[in-house]
C-alpha cells in the first residue's frame, strides 16, 4: 500500500478499514467467504476508501460512520473487477489468479453478487437516504459503463465523447462519489461535498486516461501483464481514437485492428501499439489528461486549506502517474 | 396474470406495479434498457410484488410508497433469473428467448448487475433503515442459495436439510420479505409484519418444494420446458433424495444420475425420472410441502380476519399447486 507512504496519518484507520473489509464477506457460507477474501487480498490500491477518509477530515470525522461508505465503496469497485474478469476473460489480476481462472465463471459471477449484497449490508446501518441513492445511482452507472465497453469492443468508429462518457461511468463517478460520501457522512457543508466531488470526477477521468496510455507505453513489469492488453481484448481507447485521427496512420493502424480481433488473442497486438506510440496520440491522451488533473486541482484550491487539501494534491499527482 | 382472477381487487394496482416495473428499467443506456425490459415482459407471475400489495392492505395502504419495494422486489427476482440463466445455460425461460440466448452471457451479467442497481435506486426513495437491511439481507442469502446450489450440483450426498437450506435461501426468504414489508412500509403493527413473514417462508418453502415435484412429474405443456431440467443440470431436489433413501433404488438411481452428469445434457433423464415416480419420493416431498402450508394457514389464522387474509388462503393454494 505504497499510497500510504505519502502521508502516515491515516494509516492507523486504514488498516481497521482493511480488516473490516475482510470482516465484511466473512459468513456462514465458506466458498463465498473464500473467494471473496481471495479477490480482497490479491490487493489494490484502496483509493476509495482513502478518498471516503480523507473527505471525512471535512467533517466532523468519525471513523465508525465513515466504515460504512468506505466499505461498501471497496466492495461495489471489487464486485464489479470480479465481473470484469469473467467478461475479460482474464487469468490474473494484480499478478494473482482471478476468482473465474481459480474458480470458474460461475463461481465468479456469484461471488461479484454476493459481494454487491454485502455492500448494501453495510450501508443499510447508515440513514441518511441521500447516501443510498447516491451509492446506487453509481452502481447503475457503472454497470451501463461495463455494457458500453462490452458494446464498444473493437469499435473503431467511435467518438473521443463516447470514451469519455464511457470512462466517467466505468472510473471516475465512484471515485467522485467517494470524495463526496465521506463529506456527507461527517455532515461536511454541502459546497465542500461538491468540490469534493469534482476534485473526485476529475482525478478519477485523469487516473483512467494515464492507466490507459499505460497500457501502451508501460513495460510488462510496470503493470503486471503485458502491455497491450487493453488493445488485445478489443478496448479500443483515448489514445488508440487519436492515433486513428491521424491521416496517414489511419488505414494501416484500422488494418491492425482487425487483424487482432479476427486472431482473437492468439495474435500480437505489437504492431498496433508500435504506430500508436510513434503518433500523437499519447501525448494528445496525456494532454488531456493533464486538463482533467488542472480541474481537480482548481478544485482543491476552493477548499479551506487544511492539511488534508494537501494530501489531496499529492494523491491526485500520486495517482496519475506521468509516464515521462 | 391469472393469479389476479381469483381477486380483481389488486388489478389497478398490479396494472400500475407492472407500468412501474418497465419504467424503473428505461434509462439512457439503449441496449440495457431493451435486454430488461426484455426480461420484463417476458412475465412471470409477479408473486413478490401480489405479497407486498396484500401485505400493505394490514397497515395504512398507499400505493405510491408500497411501489418503492414492490418494484424492487420483483427487480431483484429478475436480476437473479438472468444471473441464474447463465448458470444453467438456459435457452429459454417461460417459453420465450433467455437475455443470454438471444444476446449472450456477458451482457446477461451485466444486464443483471444493471437491475439489481436500478432495485437499489429505487428503494433509496425509503428513508426506513430497516427496510434497507432487510433487502439487503435477502440479496446476500439469494447469493448464497445460488452458490449452494452450484457447489451442490449432482452431489447425491447432500442430506435433505441441505435442499432445505438451499431453497430457503433460493427462494423462501424472498416471499417471505415480500410479505413482510408490505406490511413493514404502510406501518402496520410489528406482529402482523413478522406473521406475515412468517406465512410467506411457509409458502415460499412449500412453493419450491412442489415445483421441484412439478419438473419431476408436470408435462412439458405444463412447464414450458421439458421435465427433468433439474435433474439435467444437476439440480438434486428433494424427490430426488427420498427416492435414494430407498435401499433396492439406491443403487440403480445413482448410476444413472451419474450417467446423466458424464453424458452431460445430451443423455435424456427419463430413466432416472421414471425410477423416482416409482419411489416415494414424490408423495413423500409433497407431504413435506403439505406441513408447509400447513404453518403458512396457521399463521394466517393469528391475522386478522379481514377480506386479504382470506386472499391470502387462496393464493396459498394458488401458488402450491398439487399435481394429483
């Protein structure tokens, strides 16, 4: 949990988060409890509840109330990875088998709705009904996100909009939401939940933009499975759309494309990702990326200024990594 | 709808239940909306939604908040049948295309993650915790039935408190919360909800038992689909387990379960189904079903004596369906 080098001070809570999180899918029923620690402990980042505890530092910060947004947000972003996997077919995540590669589909399929109840579970202890229909409003959107991308498989005809649209559902809305829980569950002032929340969309659109050039730029060490997976599964994205832009990469670039989906994993996607590094567009990506970064800090600099709008900063910076 | 011919009172309401339904599921996202609604209309009884109408006839009866959990009961329902489709790889379901026969898993997934966020969004208009944990609850033990059920696939095993826990959770505790908070959401007093629950479980548990019997023993005209299903997917039901207890059955009944697994789906289950028809298990099973019904009447009777309870008898009856 590098995340927390930054700033030791939530620490302390955040592993009474982990251990609650663990707590959480413990039940009666042993395989569900096994493959549901299984996937929390393969590991991740925890940025929703380091969001929801530092939106908390707003309020009046209790970290009893605050469990119970930061949670459930963990579980819906692990119940919907859980899914993922089963759509992406993938075998490892964060260098660990998945639960449909350790398990099967199935297992897996049961074990992302078992997890989802649980969430709920979880808030249902908390009364506020703006907190409910916040969470579930995210959860719709995420799950019409997942079907976009599924919809947008290969789609080389699509918009630099319809990306966007599709990345704010299936990223950055849950992060925005985080912020922003975490403030109205320590009864923060509404215009801090708001910036909250920007500060959170825009973080989160930045963070999808710079995982998605990753996945071309980055080496196979850096993430954990070889580059170019997004490309091979048929997700066609920010920088891939600009590359396609560009006139005289076009053709060649589309013929890639299709050679990859027509070989269905089984081909390299290395030359696609060769011309889509030799063009603009990852520095158009990155560029763009940078726009939602500068929103998130203007954000920011509208929130008093304590020590947590500082943490703040740093994580936004911490999590769009820059790639040079 | 033909269980609302034995009372016309509910019709209106059941006419603007049934608008509600297809309205909670339009949104922007084209192909999520035509995959539920195809869902949707694709019918069912709406038994949830008929239980919370009637439950809410014991307290201060008000259509618009008895809506707010109708509508997400008879959601989640959906949600786990097209979860359940996958599962079984069902090609059709009440005689019409399954969401993932006529598209295909991965959007009967995420399709199925959609409605259960649309349920939520809904019932996010009740500022009630209790009703929250309840719902939340009910989806958690829903997906443990639903793991149990695949763990247990052909395990010729189990014991019969096993199937009873499985269909508990499967089934009985979803009519039994229908109930329960139909009474719960116009304040009706805390005994009448908890009878209520009570008659529902009885009901619900009744109601699986005997449409278990019913694949066994039914007509494909009567089931929509061929008889054996169960036994074909490997869905061990109760019939099944009274047949084995039997010592000159035992044997010969296993062999071709077993042949029924190794064949896997091609082999037709009508050895093995006639053996159970010669056993006990069927008349065995619906005495079992019989008690069931017999506290679900019994709790009625600690009711009030009013015109729904009386409803409440017949769609018992209704719902339980004897096959001799």
């Amino acid at each position: 949990m590098k995340l927390l080098d930054i700033f030791g001070l939530l620490k302390k809570d955040m592993d009474y988060i982990e251990k609650e999180l663990y707590r959480s899918v413990q039940g009666e029923q042993k395989l569900l409890s096994e493959t549901s620690l299984h996937l929390l402990k393969a590991g991740g980042k925890r940025l929703r509840p380091v969001f929801v505890l530092l939106g908390g530092k707003f309020g009046t910060y209790d970290i009893e109330r605050l469990k119970l947004v930061a949670v459930p947000l963990e579980l819906i972003h692990s119940a919907s990875l859980v899914h993922d996997d089963v759509i992406d077919n993938a075998a490892t995540r964060r260098g660990k088998p998945t639960v449909k590669s350790k398990w099967d589909n199935r297992i897996a399929m049961y074990t992302g709705d078992y997890i989802y109840g649980k969430a709920l579970e979880m808030t249902a202890g908390l009364s506020d009904p703006a907190i409910h229909r916040i969470l579930a409003k995210a959860m719709v959107q995420m799950s019409i996100g997942e079907m976009e991308q599924i919809r947008d498989f290969f789609n080389t005809g699509q918009s630099v909009r319809n990306y966007l649209l599709r990345i704010r559902r299936k990223t950055a809305l849950l992060i925005a939401v985080s912020c922003q829980l975490g403030a109205l569950a320590t009864r923060a002032p509404e215009h801090v939940s708001s910036l909250l929340y920007t500060y959170g969309y825009n973080v989160g659109m930045a963070f999808q933009i710079q995982d998605d050039v990753l996945d071309l730029v980055g080496t196979e060490k850096q993430l954990g499975k070889p580059p170019g997976s997004d490309m091979k599964q048929g997700n066609i994205t920010l920088p891939v759309l600009y590359a396609l832009q560009e006139p005289n990469l076009r053709e060649p670039l589309l013929e890639e494309i299709t050679r990859v989906q027509h070989e269905e994993g089984r081909a390299s996607a290395s030359d696609a990702i060769g011309m889509i590094r030799q063009s603009q567009g990852i520095a158009k990506a990155e560029a763009l990326a940078d726009r939602y970064m500068k929103k998130a800090l203007d954000a920011l600099d509208q929130l008093p200024n304590i020590k947590t709008t500082k943490n703040l900063r740093d994580i936004a910076h911490f999590v769009v990594k820059r790639t040079h």
